[in-house]
C-alpha cells in the first residue's frame, strides 16, 4: 500500500516539476524576445523550414490526392461533384495543411532540435555558454522558436497549396472532371479565412514544436541513450500537443 501511494506521489511530483521547469523555460523565451539575434534566426529558417519543403511536398501532395480519391466518387454519386474542389479547399486550409505539416515538422524539426540542444548539454557546451556569460536560451532556444512561428505557417501554406493541386490532378485527369468545375467551386465554397485561421493555428504549432524541443534537450540527462531517449520524448509530446492544440483552436477560431 504505501510503495502504490508513493509511486503515485512520485509521478504527480515529477510531473508538477516537469510543469514548473516548462513555464519557466516559456517565460524566459518571451523575456529574450527583444534581444532577439535576426542573424541566428535567418539561419534557423533556412535549416528548419527550407530544409522541409521536399518532405512536405511529398506528404500534402499525396493527402491531397488520395482524399480527392476517396470523396469524388461519393459526390458524383449524389450529384455533388460541383463542390470538390471548394471541399478540398475548405478541408486543407482549416484543418489537412497545419495538422500533417504540423506532424510533419515535430517529427523533422522538434527531433532535430532536441538532438542539437540534447548533444550540446551532453557535452557540456550549454555550462560553456553560461561559463562565457550567454544565456543559453537566448542563444539557443529564442531564436528556433521564433524561425518556426514563422517557417511553419509559410510551410503549411506551401503545403496545403500543393494540397489542392493533388486534388486537382486526381479529380480532372483520374476522376474525369473539368478543371473549371474544380476551379469554380474553390472560390465558391471557400474563404479567405479558411486560410488565414488556418495559418494562425500553423504558428502556434511551430511555436509548441520548437518549445517542446528545445526543453526536452535542456533537460538531457547525462549518458549515452539520454540524447534518444530526450529525442523520442520530445517527438512523441510535440504530436500529441499539435493534435490537442488543434481541437482547443478549432473550437475557438472557426
């Protein structure tokens, strides 16, 4: 009985300072924000977003594709094949685009910063930078968190354009209709705001994406799993986060 109720203590104990070290990591990330290096951000966005872009033209292109696939048939069948493209549109922008390219990039980017920030704890190079009098979160974390709020939206929009031209290829050249009818129904069906609400979402991912990397590295235990155990972890919270993250922001944008 009490080995049960210390195990219980121990995790909610774990899990409170787990909370705790976060929010800090958060705060000190908004505080830096106005010492913020533009080189080292311009950087980031080179590694981290543009680095992305054949990934994600792969992955948009292809859902995109394959859900025009399996929902034209359905609309043809009850005489509804005028609102594919505006469908596609609508589906892609609110909610396709930010979810996979935000799954996308915690699988890419958040492992790649948990590596780089985990390896560099390791080795003791984030006790080198406080040793020199650099903040290591200002050098290291605000920057990549301020290139993903910013790479993540222009990558989603990227994504969510070749998207719809997945769609459109398997609905005029597979499923035989007219490119016009695809065409028309995008403007008809769709908004400016399925788009720009969807980008809104794409920020905050990226935000949460670069976040929880770089946490997950700073709190790299010593040894020579620690830096793939921390990588796994910070993967694995990112994807559940974004999933969350887009149900709450769903509910309250649109």
């Amino acid at each position: 009985m009490l080995s049960w109720l210390e195990s219980i203590g121990r995790v909610v104990i774990n899990g409170l300072s787990q909370m705790g070290s976060a929010t800090l990591l958060v705060w000190q990330t908004i505080k830096q924000l106005k010492m913020i290096n533009l080189w080292h951000v311009f950087q980031q966005m080179a590694h981290l977003g543009v680095d992305s872009l054949p990934i994600i033209s792969l992955t948009l292109l292809f859902a995109g594709a394959v859900m025009t696939l399996q929902i034209t048939d359905v609309l043809i069948t009850y005489g509804a094949q005028s609102t594919v493209g505006g469908l596609m549109a609508v589906a892609m922008g609110r909610e396709l685009g930010p979810i996979l390219v935000g799954v996308v990039l915690a699988g890419r980017v958040g492992a790649a910063i948990t590596a780089e920030i985990g390896t560099m704890k390791v080795t003791e190079q984030i006790d080198a930078l406080r040793v020199m009098a650099v903040d290591p979160v200002g050098y290291l974390v605000v920057p990549r968190v301020v290139a993903c709020m910013i790479m993540v939206p222009i990558l989603a929009f990227y994504g969510v354009v070749i998207g719809i031209a997945g769609g459109y290829f398997v609905a005029t050249v597979i499923k035989g209709l007219a490119p016009s009818t695809y065409l028309d129904s995008i403007q008809m069906f769709s908004t400016i705001s399925d788009f720009t609400l969807g980008l809104i979402k794409s920020s905050v991912f990226g935000a949460v994406i670069a976040l929880v990397g770089a946490y997950k590295g700073m709190e790299t235990k010593m040894g020579a799993e620690a830096v793939g155990f921390s990588t796994t972890s910070s993967v694995v919270t990112s994807i559940i986060l974004v999933f969350v993250l887009n149900y709450f922001l769903s509910t309250l944008l649109f």
